[in-house]
C-alpha cells in the first residue's frame, strides 16, 4: 500500500517549503510522488519542489476539492497505476477543503491501495490571533480535519502566539509541532494506529469573505532587479503573491506573505513570467504593474 499524506495549512504557511524539507528526507530505496494545487491557473510550486527523484504532478485552477473532484481523482489514479510511488503527498492550495479530499482518500476503491496517515494542518501562530483567518470557514475546516498541528514560523511569533498555539491544542486535543523554515521530521508523519480517528468534517455556510485571485502578465523579455523586488513585495499590501520573473541568470521564483518574501533563483524555466495575487480585496493591477516598472534592470 501507498502511504499517503496530506499537508494542508491556510495561505502563506509554508507548505510548500515544509514538503521541500521533507523531499530531502526520502530514502533512496523510496519512490515519491508530490500531487500539488495552487490556486493560480498554472502551478508555480512544482518548480520549486523540481527533484530527479520524485514525480510532481500538479492539479492547477484554484482548489483540488471545491471546484471539481474529478481532475484530482484522475490525477491520483494516474499517479498510481503508472508511477506506483511508495509515498504520495498531496498538497491542496492554501483555499481548500482538505476534508473533501480525505473524504476521496478514504473510499472503499483505495482501501486497498492506499495508507492514509495523519492529516498535517501547518499553522503560522500570528494567524490565530488574527479573527479575520481564525472566523474563515477555510481555516476552520483545516483545523477540524487535522490530526497533527505543526505550527511553522514559531521564530516570528510573539507571546500571546505562541500561548494561542498552545491553547488550540488542548481546545482540539491534537498532538503539536513547532517548527521554522518547515524543517518537519520526516517522523513526525508517522501513523499510531492505536489512536487512528475517523474523519473529521466539518461543513459551514459559504464563505462569508470571497478572495479575490488575478494573474499579472510580465513581459518575457524585462529584466528584473532581484534586491529591489524582494524590498517592493515586502511593503505590498496583498495577502499572498506567488511569481515567476526572469533576471540575468535565469529566473527567480517570488514567494511573498505578510510581508515575508522569498526570492529563489532557478534556471530559464519554459513558463512565462507572471505574478499570481490574492487579497480579500479587489486588486489593482495596473497601479502594480506602474510601480514595478521602475525595479527593471
């Protein structure tokens, strides 16, 4: 059987970068499979995940579970029947339902395939004093579906943080993590079967606060400054701001939430540039678009 993980958290939690961690953790007597959801119409995580070890296949278009179940189903029979991994993790966007997608896990045609282990919610601790993410429907499903909470960036957290995060797991009676940079133990995803729980559900009214998602076309042929990026995004007031641009020597990838940015340099991939936002709010491209004009080299 397939052991499978799900590792789920709300926008700009560092999943992505808790499943690179773990990407260095695999066995070499291990074949793994990375199944991924941004919530942009192309995927950009793949490119940062991109190992020769591992097969990443990325479902694109907003949520592996609310907008359609079938392109997930598709994709995870495919990765089984073709590539046989020992190990999947499933990565939803940061805006969906993991419950849904535990639900499909747990349907008698996997029974025999797949090893459902612990559900994985990471948790950045500043957010849970934050009523604007703690009232959501979204975070509060992926709280409820969760049998471990990790809670990432514990290094940025103040006092009162870190007392909510303690506070959240004797109010769920989870079993907690602290980490930072989403340096999660390998162990950490590990099944006690004595205390294996059935899914949790939990199912609200339709979301009260709708996100607001547009991509930003670049043009491929500018050049962009990498310094004065990262000091750009750093002071943009959007919720969440994934990207791909190209510099001198290759292209960087922008990964950029509560003014937290990271800046990776990769080889010329064949995507085009291209900035994906989200914001509570209706986002004002042409204002980015100006002000960004000036951080070309």
């Amino acid at each position: 059987m397939t052991l499978t993980h799900v590792i789920t958290g709300f926008l700009g939690v560092g999943k992505t970068t808790t499943l690179e961690h773990l990407i260095k953790q695999k066995p070499n007597n291990e074949k793994w499979a990375v199944l991924l959801n941004e919530f942009g119409e192309t995927g950009l995580d793949a490119l940062m995940l991109a190992s020769p070890d591992v097969v990443i296949k990325q479902v694109p278009g907003g949520c592996l579970c609310c907008v359609t179940q079938m392109p997930f189903q598709v994709m995870l029979n495919q990765l089984i029947r073709f590539d046989d991994p020992d190990r999947i993790f499933i990565e939803p966007s940061g805006l969906g339902h993991p419950d849904e997608i535990v639900k499909i896990l747990k349907q008698d045609q996997y029974k025999k395939l797949l090893d459902v282990q612990p559900v994985v919610t990471l948790i950045d601790p500043r957010h849970l004093n934050n009523s604007r993410h703690r009232g959501h429907e979204i975070y509060t499903r992926q709280l409820a579906v969760a049998d471990v909470f990790v809670a990432n960036k514990m290094d940025l957290a103040g006092d009162e943080d870190k007392q909510a995060f303690s506070d959240l797991l004797v109010e769920h009676k989870r079993t907690g993590y602290i980490t930072q940079n989403g340096q999660l133990p390998l162990s950490c995803l590990k099944l006690d079967k004595d205390n294996d729980v059935p899914v949790r559900m939990l199912k609200g009214p339709s979301l009260h606060q709708p996100f607001f998602t547009q991509t930003l076309m670049l043009d491929k042929y500018d050049i962009w400054d990498a310094q004065a990026l990262e000091i750009y995004f750093q002071s943009l007031d959007v919720l969440r701001v994934k990207g791909v641009v190209f510099a001198q020597k290759g292209a960087l990838l922008i990964n950029a939430a509560l003014g937290e940015v990271s800046i990776k340099r990769v080889g010329r991939p064949k995507e085009n540039p291209r900035l994906e936002l989200i914001d509570y709010q209706a986002i004002d491209l042409g204002t980015i678009k100006a002000q960004m004009a000036y951080l070309k080299l």
